[in-house]
C-alpha cells in the first residue's frame, strides 16, 4: 500500500496502465499510434457535429488547453479540420472523412471499454470514477497549493 506522498506517482501509474491497455487494443484493431485521448473528442463531434475548441474541452472534463493539445495532434493525424470561428480567436472543429469511416469501430471500442471499466469497479471496495470525482470537486474547493502552503510555512 502507498502513502499519501506518493499519490502523484501512484495515480501516473495508474493512468499510464490504463492508457496502454486502451492503446494496445487500438494496435490490435489496426490503428496504431490511434491515442486513448483521441476518442471522447471524435465521438463528441460525431454526436454533437461541428464545436469549438472550448466547447469540446466542456463536453469532456478537460481544459481549453488541453482540448486544443489534443485537437492539434488530431488535425495531424487527418481526422480534424479546423476551420475560423465566430470570432478570430475561436476555431471550428470538424471531424474529417477518415474520422467518420472510423466511427462504427471506435463506438464499438467505446463500448467494450466503458464494459472493461464496469468490470475494474466492480472489484474494487469503491468505484473508481466516484473517487476521482471527489477528488476533482475537492481540489476545485481548496487546490494542492493552498493544501500545502498550509501545511508548512514555504
């Protein structure tokens, strides 16, 4: 069991395990180098159609930035475009011909995952989603650095 200090660490593990499962089943459905990071967005632009970058970061649980980091990596990989916006600041994201092709294989990988998921909670004493749910909301209440500024004079 791993204490406190080592949550960073431990939860990076966690992730990286995770992702690699995730990746490893991309590699044996023929899509290698396909990111785990790539399907909420392409299935939200599926369902909803055209979002800015903004917008697809809210629909999924992440930044801005980190939407647009991972909106840039798929541009790269063709399954984007991205287009000017209402304003000069605010672009467009389109899924591309190749990304739609690939839908009905991701939906069924969704699938398949989120049942993989169920399966991993289901053996733990508590859901795993929940917690980082908890966590998230309580961090949001007090950030890490307020945390540990009060904890030691720094």
């Amino acid at each position: 069991m791993s204490t406190p200090e080592l949550l960073g660490t431990r939860l990076r593990h966690l992730l990286d395990q995770l992702d690699a499962g995730v990746a490893a089943v991309y590699s044996d459905l023929g899509l290698d180098g396909f990111r785990p990071r790539y399907t909420p967005i392409l299935r939200t632009l599926a369902t909803t159609g055209p979002s800015s970058i903004r917008d697809l970061g809210r629909a999924i649980g992440v930044t801005h930035s980190a939407a647009s980091q991972t909106v840039a990596q798929l541009a790269k990989e063709d399954l984007v475009t991205l287009t000017p916006g209402a304003d000069a600041r605010q672009r467009i994201v389109r899924l591309t011909p190749r990304a739609e092709s690939l839908m009905p294989l991701l939906d069924k990988e969704w699938a398949a995952t989120s049942a993989a998921a169920a399966e991993l909670e289901a053996e733990l004493s508590y859901p795993l989603s929940r917690l980082v749910d908890e966590a998230l909301e309580s961090l949001s209440r007090r950030p890490m650095r307020d945390r540990i500024a009060g904890a030691v004079d720094l």
